[in-house]
C-alpha cells in the first residue's frame, strides 16, 4: 500500500520503524484523502484519534518484523517452528520410558515373543522385537522398554527375572550385560529448536550430518547419545535408546556403504548387531549401545559473607546444577570442571554472588572410584563409548 514504510533491514535482521515515522506516514496518507487535514493540534480530539492509531500500527509494525523472524529457526515461535520441523520430518520428541538390551539364556529353539516380561526386581520391561534362543544357547541381545515411566538407573546385570511364565520342561534365564537407558522426559522447545537447525545444516545423503538428523528423529533415541566417531576409514556409529530395527533402518538410509560401518573399539558386548531386510536382499547393521558410567560429585563451597543464612537454598541450587549438567555431556565427552564451575556460579547468583565464593571444590567419583582431573587441564576423561549418568541422590552439596 502507497505510504506504508518499508521494513528495514539490519545485520541483525528486521527492525521495527520508529513511532514518529508510523506518525508521519499515517498523516501523510490521511492529507492525501482529505486535503487540508491537520492532525498534531495537542489537546484536540484528531490528534488524541491519531495517536491512538499509531499505537495500532506500533503493534502492527511489532508483527511484521516478528512474521520475518519467525521464517528463521533461532527466533521462530513454538508454533512456526513445529511447522520447520515437518518440513524436514523432524518431529518433537516425546516422553520415552527407560530400555535395555537383555540376553537369554535356555533351551535352544526357544521363541520370546514380543511382550514377553523380565523385571529387575522392582521394574518390569516388556520385549519388544522377539527373538530364538540359538543352538549355542543364547539370543542375540533383544532390546526392552519399562513397562512404566519414571527417570531411574537401570545398572548391568540387574534384569535378572524372566516374568512371562516359561512352560516345563523349557528353561530360560535373562541379564543385560549393560547398563540401559535411564527415561527421558518430553523435548524441551529449546533441544527442538537445535534439532532443526540441525536439519537445516544437512546438505547430502553419507554425511555424518544426514545420518544425525535420521537418527534423532527416532523415538526414544537421546539426542546426548548419538556420536558418529571416525575409525581411519570406517565410520562407528554410537546410538543410546530407540527400538535396534529402526536404528538399522536409519543407518541403512544415511550411510553411503554399510561396508564402512566398524563396531565397538573397547568392547564387542558393545556391538547391536541387526540384520534388515530390503527386498530382495538381507544386510547387517552394526552399531554400538554406549557405557554408562555412573558419577557421584561431592561439592564444598564457602563464602566470605558472615551470618550468612541462604546455605540450604545455596545447596538446592548447586545440586541441580551439577546433576543438569552431569546428565547433559554428549557421550565420549569429558567432565570439564571449568564449566561446572561457571555453571554453579549461575545457578546460585540470585543468592550468593560469584565474588563472595571463597570455595568451590568437587570431588568426583566414576563407577565408585575417585577421579582426578587429567594433569595439567581440569578435564576428567571419559569411556570414549561411555556416558556420564547422575542419579538424583548421585551430588551432594556443603558448606565448609
């Protein structure tokens, strides 16, 4: 429309148009209907009418420039940004229960049917895929999914009880040789909002970009646990939860030769290994269930502020932030102490001022033993299969 003033942009993006510009803009377009028009008269009744009217156009303005940055995933709304995603297929991610990969062990020929129950005493897990105890007397590692929700450890070697009935004179025993996948809690829009920029980085099938983006839109699957590592020539592919079928599935689609697919470099009890079918040929997929590695920190801090009363509160905070932070490394990635600190400061800001810690120390264990910082860095390494997992009794936190 003739008047209206153009939307400008910045290296920043849209900007909004100053009010005194909407002002003579609407002026200017209301002289051109009716000459002779005087709107700035203070006190008058068109003037009160046309301020009023330039405060719409403010908020229309506003939404012009929000409308622009909405096309773009860094400042898209909720909304708009679910639209993105299923542009690329990439769909928000939903609440998953905790999973495990078991191995029975009992007469051979034996057929688990999916459903099938096995409990670690407390929790049941229901299998999902099926599979035959083998002439040597074993399965293949089947993949289970706790039957309910809730966020806790599942450590190796605890789903020890077959629960479906088992007929005489068949017999059958079950343990995960590993730790499962604790459960996730539904996607934050801000982990969305990383994934589809991540789609939109993607340029072409048999990068490790592509088969990132296929492996992430799977359910289940951690986004904190998918890790492409190159091995020489060969690709090993870490995947942490979501049903083995469709991680095949993904890795089949994303990678340009499966033949460039390597397992486990430490542990070959590591390795799923499952075989897809895309007609009319079978192929064998490998990929790695990641380690979990549980971690227990024991922070002390202290401040110079005398009578200071705010401690319990202090210690909420500190808690939170190291078990966030904890349960947030990528796997094969270290525990950088320098970023604990920076993120403990934050987190208790609001009560205790970074300039008043006198003390921040953490002592840290990794599958019960005590750990120390490599020399020279304030990084503590890990499994580079291996993830850090924090229970929620796992930090303790005390003034002293």
């Amino acid at each position: 429309m003739a008047g209206v003033p153009p939307l400008v942009f910045s290296s920043t993006g849209p900007v909004a148009t100053p009010p005194a510009t909407l002002q003579q803009a609407l002026l200017a377009l209301v002289a051109t209907l009716a000459p002779g028009y005087t709107g700035s008269l203070p006190g008058s009744l068109i003037e009160d009418i046309s301020s009023t009217d330039v405060g719409a156009l403010i908020t229309i303005d506003q939404a012009r420039v929000d409308a622009v940055n909405n096309v773009s995933p860094y400042a898209a709304n909720p909304f708009v940004l679910y639209q993105l995603g299923a542009m690329f297929g990439v769909p928000l991610g939903t609440s998953a229960n905790g999973n495990a990969y078991v191995v029975f062990t009992g007469s051979p020929g034996y057929v688990i049917p999916p459903g099938f129950l096995v409990s670690d005493g407390t929790n049941q897990y229901a299998i999902q895929d099926g599979g035959t105890v083998s002439s040597g007397g074993t399965t293949l590692p089947l993949y289970v999914v706790a039957t309910n929700p809730g966020i806790f450890a599942i450590p190796p070697n605890t789903i020890t009880t077959v629960v479906t009935s088992v007929p005489s004179p068949y017999t059958l025993t079950v343990t995960n040789t590993l730790a499962g996948v604790p459960a996730t809690a539904a996607e934050t829009i801000q982990a969305y909002r990383s994934r589809i920029l991540q789609a939109y980085q993607v340029s072409i099938q048999g990068t490790p970009a592509y088969l990132k983006t296929l492996l992430l839109q799977l359910p289940g699957v951690s986004p904190r646990l998918v890790s492409i590592v190159q091995q020489g020539a060969y690709w090993e592919v870490i995947v942490g939860g979501g049903d083995p079928y469709r991680i095949a599935g993904a890795i089949y689609a994303g990678v340009a030769q499966i033949g460039l697919l390597t397992g486990s470099q430490i542990n070959p009890e590591r390795n799923v290994v499952v075989s897809i079918f895309d007609s009319p040929d079978t192929y064998t997929i490998t990929f790695v269930n990641p380690a979990q590695q549980d971690v227990t920190v024991a922070v002390t801090w202290n401040t110079t502020l005398a009578n200071f009363t705010a401690g319990a509160t202090v210690d909420q905070y500190i808690i939170s932030a190291v078990s966030t932070y904890l349960n947030s490394i990528i796997v094969g990635q270290p525990i950088n102490l320098l970023v604990m600190t920076e993120q403990v400061q934050a987190a208790v800001a609001p009560v205790l001022a970074a300039a008043n810690l006198t003390t921040l120390e953490f002592a840290v264990t990794i599958g019960g033993d005590p750990v120390e910082p490599t020399a020279g860095t304030s990084i503590i390494p890990s499994d580079p299969e291996g993830y850090f997992f924090a229970s929620p009794t796992s930090v303790t936190s005390a003034q002293g």
